[in-house]
C-alpha cells in the first residue's frame, strides 16, 4: 500500500504556508489530508503557526507567545498580491468540515512558554468543534507528554510521537509512556535506521518528504503516511509506482 499524503501546512510549496489559500489548496487535492502546527498567543488564543517567530512569514517582528491574537491577526502572512491573515485554529477546524473525507495533523508545538497549556486550549478547541472523537483529527507532538495527554483525554484521536535526528538517542521509553496510534521519525532520522519502521507495532509517519527518489523509498518501505510540500508531486510519483 502506498504512504498516504499530508500536505505539510497545507500545499506550502505552491501558497504561503499556513495560510487559508494553503490549507484549502490542500484540502482539495485527492490526497489524505492537510497538517498544521499550533501555538498559543499572549490572550490565550491558538493561532496556526510554526515558527515562535513571526519574522520569516509576515511582515511583522515579534514572537507569537508575546503578542495578542488581534495584533497577529492584522500582519500578513500572504503576499502583496494576495494577503493572507494568521488563522485561528478554530477557523481551520471550520474549514476542515467543508471536506469530511480529508484530515488534520495538528502539531502542538513544544517547548513554549505555556507548555501544557497549548495541549489543554487544543482539547478545548476540538470539544467546542465536537471533533475530540473525530476520525478527521490526529494529534502529533514532539512532547511525549503532550501525546500522553490526547492519548488520555481524547482516546479517540489518533496521536503520533515526532523525533529528531539530533535525537541520538531516542528514548524509546518516552513512546511507550505516551502510547501513541504511531511515531513520526524526520526523514533524515528513518533513513538511518529503517529499523523504526513500524516498530512496537506502530504505524509509521515521516516528514518532511519532497524529492521523489524518498517518495519512493518510502513506498517501497511501508511507511504508513509522509508529509511533503508538494502533495501533487507525490502524487505524480506514486501514480508512476500503480
């Protein structure tokens, strides 16, 4: 069976990441579905996006735990031609159930300096959405403490513990505490000991995959799903591997 395909923050490598422009251009390709990453702001609100930083993806300076939800939401993260707001985790949920066969990875970002509470305002969100037993949602975490969370607030939701390649060690005793639906090696990580490919029976999710010589590695070793930037790409591969 070939990886499913998740658009990493959305089709990030043809719109500006994590943008509404990006997400939905994900959404609506025949792909598994669209993966984004959450972190809370100084009121409290959880804003999609993946750098502490706003620098690199608006035209703004400042760290989003510092800054008020409305100052973020007045920067674009789009182009000139084209401007983009910061989106609220909620108005992704919303657009999500515009496409009920496609799927949301939703990375609470660790460490911040809210730590678990980004997991808490996460669980909040998805109650107030009614999708904390959806099958549309997976969680995924560097924090083997934040998977444990969801794994026992929300037994519903699929969870996935991330690691690193600078993770030498990678302390296989964090995954069997956190007990996740799988594990999310990076690329570079998985490569170097293929051993981890399904390992304690676990389904296996890779990122970041964007050269097709790794797409199809991937396949032809049973990696369950990847994360690219450039969903149709893969899918041009894998269409060449039927």
């Amino acid at each position: 069976m070939l990886p499913k395909i998740v658009a990493h923050r959305g089709f990030s490598a043809m719109y500006p990441e994590s943008t509404h422009l990006a997400f939905e251009a994900g959404l609506k390709l025949p792909i598994h579905g669209v993966e984004c990453d959450v972190r809370l702001t100084r009121d409290g609100r959880l804003v999609v996006f993946h750098d502490g930083l706003v620098d690199r993806t608006t035209d703004g300076m400042g760290r989003v735990s510092t800054m008020d939800s409305c100052d973020l939401r007045e920067l674009n993260c789009g182009t000139d031609e084209c401007p983009q707001q910061v989106m609220l985790l909620e108005e992704l949920l919303e657009l999500l159930q515009d496409y009920p066969d496609k799927h949301l990875y939703i990375e609470t970002k660790h460490p911040t300096r809210y730590g678990p509470e980004v997991d808490e305002a996460t669980f909040r969100a998805l109650a107030y959405a009614g999708m904390l037993d959806s099958e549309q949602v997976a969680i995924i975490s560097f924090s083997h403490k934040a998977v444990r969370y969801f794994t026992r607030m929300a037994p519903d939701l699929l969870t996935f513990y991330l690691f690193r390649v600078r993770e030498a060690k990678w302390n296989p005793k964090s995954v069997m505490l956190s007990s996740p639906y799988g594990i999310g090696p990076g690329l570079t990580h998985v490569r170097q000991r293929p051993e981890l490919i399904g390992k304690y029976g676990c389904p296996t999710y890779v990122w970041t995959v964007n050269e097709p010589k790794d797409m199809r590695w991937c396949a032809e070793h049973g990696i369950a799903a990847i994360a690219t930037d450039h969903p149709q790409l893969a899918l041009q591969t894998y269409a060449g591997l039927l």
